[in-house]
C-alpha cells in the first residue's frame, strides 16, 4: 500500500507534525509528501494553469487521483478507512493533491478520480496538508484494528 500527498510549496514548508505523522503512517503504508513547485504569477489562471502542468506531467493516467476540493465528498473518520481501504485494495497507491493559494485548476479536477473535503470551511494548504495527514493515519489505524480512534 502505497499513498503520495502532493503539495504546491517548498519541502522546507513540511512540519515536524507532518513528519510525525509521516512516521506513524509508515507502520502501515509506504508515504510521501511531495512538494511541487509553486507558479507565484499575478495572473490567478495562469498561475493554476502552470502548477496543473507540473502536476499532471508527474503522475501516470493509471494512478488513482483524489483532489482536495471544497466541494469534494466529506467523511466521518471511519467512512473514509473504509472507502481509503477499498481504492488501496483495489489500485495499490492512491495519490492526493493539495492546492496552492488559489486552489487546484479545472485540468486537474477533471483528471481526478475523486474528490474529498475536510469540512465546509476552507483551509490553508498547510493546515490542510496536515489534517489530511491526521485522517490518513486515523483511517489506517482504524483499519487495523487500533485503539487510537475513539468513539
């Protein structure tokens, strides 16, 4: 089981919580956090246009995508273990992406295979990148069985 977090940033941006996270991860599930390039133009289309290019250039038409999008689906913890589990069972590595400061462009929530929210409210990609994180590793213990999640 194989899971890619993409960001637009720098690697320096990735947090000790984040690497944290990454660690614990690690026990079920191979991780990476993957920065990409930010476009930083003044013009907000071409600027996503650009990032969507560096994006898509780097993943394979067979790679099961999920976009973090506002108006993506939303999960209860173990909602998302469950449907996280199934596309791992079925695809093997599943690949997210987070947006930079003005989200993710048109070309890449088409190629998406699915799209998730974390909630109603917009966040950070940092904070965002984060909490993705934090599900990631809360799905994965709950499909293992853990007493990390409470209910």
């Amino acid at each position: 089981m194989k899971l890619k977090v993409y960001f637009f940033g720098k690697k320096n941006e990735i947090t000790g919580w984040e690497q944290k996270h990454c660690k614990r991860i690690g026990f079920r599930a191979q991780i990476e956090l993957i920065p990409l390039h930010q476009a930083g133009l003044s013009d907000v289309t071409k600027t996503k246009s650009k990032e969507a290019d560096n994006f898509l250039n780097k993943i394979s038409d067979q790679l099961f995508v999920v976009a973090l999008d506002e108006n993506g689906q939303s999960f209860d913890s173990p909602g998302f273990s469950a449907w996280l589990k199934e596309r791992l069972v079925d695809h093997g590595q599943v690949v997210f992406v987070v947006g930079g400061a003005h989200g993710l462009d048109d070309r890449i929530l088409a190629r998406a295979n699915a799209k998730l929210r974390l909630g109603k409210m917009v966040w950070t990609r940092n904070l965002a990148r984060l909490m993705l994180l934090e599900q990631l590793y809360r799905a994965l213990e709950i499909d293992g069985g853990s007493n990390f999640h409470k209910r």
